[in-house]
C-alpha cells in the first residue's frame, strides 16, 4: 500500500491515489455534496453511489 493518510492520528493506507481523495474528502473534509431529493429527508453524502442507496429505501 502506497498512498498514506497524513492526516495527524489517521495512519490509514491505500493501494491507490484515488481512493486515499476519496478518504480524504468523505472523513477529514467532511464534504458532502449529494443531498437527498425527498424533502422530508434531505440527508447529505459523500459519495453518489451511497446517496443512490439510500433513496432506495424511500421507494419500498
């Protein structure tokens, strides 16, 4: 595993650059840029791919 998180008290490490981004935007950076479109939901998420799971559960 290449690619170090030098974030102080993180460590973690991964094989690949993009996923260490990734790692870095959704834990440290806290960023969460998709937003449910229900409005009595609105929950937010890193990543597209979760939010795209979660609206699942509003469509049983």
């Amino acid at each position: 595993r290449n690619y170090l998180c030098t974030q102080p008290g993180c460590g973690k490490r991964f094989k690949r650059a993009e996923h260490l981004k990734r790692h870095v935007r959704c834990i440290h950076n806290h960023d969460r840029p998709f937003t449910c479109p229900y409005p009595s939901c609105q929950k937010p998420f890193s990543r597209s791919d979760n939010l795209t799971q979660h609206i699942k559960i509003h469509q049983r």
